[in-house]
C-alpha cells in the first residue's frame, strides 16, 4: 500500500505484475543503459535489437 493508500499491486494482479516486471527490468532498463555504454558498434547493435524487441512485443499487448 502506497503511503496515499492507493494499491499499486493488487494481488489478484501480482502474478502478472511480476511477469511483466521480470521482461521490463533485463530487457528495457539495462537495454537502455547497454546502448548508452556500448563500447563498440555491435555491442550497441545487440542491446538496440534486444530493446526493439522488447517494446515491440510491450507494444503487442497493449494495442490487443
């Protein structure tokens, strides 16, 4: 419970809240730092690709 007492994760909702989290957190967040800290090309190209990916499939479920 958030400290407006809002709950922001309810349990019915747990299970998909943690799925979600566990695709978001690798492949969103640490994409967006690889890319910045890449020290080559292709090390950029990796994460750019893996992050495009990602916010595709993010853009799949939402838009259904």
């Amino acid at each position: 419970m958030s400290s407006t007492g809002l709950d922001h994760s309810p349990t019915p909702m747990k299970h998909k809240i943690e799925k979600w989290n566990s695709i978001i957190y690798p492949n969103v967040n640490n994409e967006v730092y690889r890319c910045g800290f890449a020290q080559s090309q292709q090390a950029n190209d990796i994460a750019v690709n893996k992050l495009c990916d990602t916010l595709d499939m993010i853009e799949d479920h939402l838009s259904s």
